[in-house]
C-alpha cells in the first residue's frame, strides 16, 4: 500500500469517526466501542441496501441527457449492491476502491472513472457528500464537483451543493 491510499484512509476514517460521534452525541449515547464499530462499517457495500424513493425518478430524468457513473470507497462489491436496489441501470460504470485498489481522494480513482467512461474532467461533475474526499478530490483531477451536503454542514461555504437529490435535475441544468 502506497502512501497516498495510507493517507486516504485515514481522511475517510477521521470524517467518520467525527460523524458518528456527532450522531451518538446528539442521541445521548456515550458507548465507544459502538462508535468504533459504525466507523468500522461505514464503507461498507451493504450499507446500500435502500434508496431514497426520489432517486430513481431524479436518475431516470438525468439519464436521458447525461451519462451517469459512480465513484465509491467500498469493499470491491459496490455494483453487486446497486444492481441489488436497481441503480444499476441507471449507471454506465460503477469504480469501486475495493476493485480499483485506489481510494477517493486520490486521483487514480478519479482517472479510472473518467478512462472507463471516456470522458475528459472538464465535461463531468462529480457529486459527493464529503468536502476533503469527494468534492477536493474531483477538482483535483478537473472535475467540477457539487456537494450532497443533506445535514447543510456547508450551508455557509460558497460551494456548489444541494440538500436533496431532488434538487440535483435543477442544480445540474444551472451550471
């Protein structure tokens, strides 16, 4: 393992261990090895066992005026788990860092979606829901990059994001 994966790992970790210990504090709970059990299954593929009941309305628009791909830091069974929900449809390519062996932020992850859709940074946006790991990360190969930010954490930053996946059709058409 290189230094930038060594590296990665612990951004995505830190991002997860202050998320839940926000959560866990916010719900009155005090139980570490609870916390270090969550951020243990955070990047988890079967995390993604439900979707949003919007999602696949707002992707089925998209679909039919972009192309539609997905970046993941998971355990290499990413495209089993959204073909699992019925996203699989909607995607031209799924890059899972378990498969890839690179995670986000770094820029080979990025690289491998753009060679893999033939696509060049400038004519995609990348939409992610963590500022140092996915919206850093796409910029930093020339992406443009729009923020999930649904607890609005970045409600006060000049940023390109929305709160919902509702928004996303309407945010997409702006830029």
């Amino acid at each position: 393992m290189d230094l930038l994966v060594s590296r990665t790992r612990k951004v995505d970790q830190q991002y997860w261990e202050t998320y839940y210990s926000h959560l866990l504090h916010t719900a009155g709970i005090s139980d570490i090895s609870l916390r270090l059990e969550l951020v243990s299954l955070a990047r988890t593929s079967s995390n993604w066992s439900r979707m949003h009941p919007e999602t696949f309305a707002v992707l089925g628009a998209l679909r039919k005026s972009y192309r539609l791909g997905a970046i993941s830091n998971s355990d290499g069974h990413m495209a089993e788990r959204l073909a699992g929900v019925g996203l699989d449809k909607y995607l031209e390519q799924i890059i899972d860092s378990g498969k890839v062996g690179h995670e986000k932020p770094s820029p080979q992850i990025f690289q491998a979606a753009l060679e893999a859709m033939k696509l060049s940074p400038e004519h995609t946006l990348y939409l992610g829901d963590i500022y140092s790991v996915d919206f850093l990360g796409a910029q930093n190969v020339g992406m443009n990059a729009m923020l999930m930010d649904v607890a609005g954490v970045y409600a006060t930053r000049q940023l390109h994001r929305i709160e919902s996946i509702g928004e996303l059709e309407a945010a997409v058409s702006r830029l």
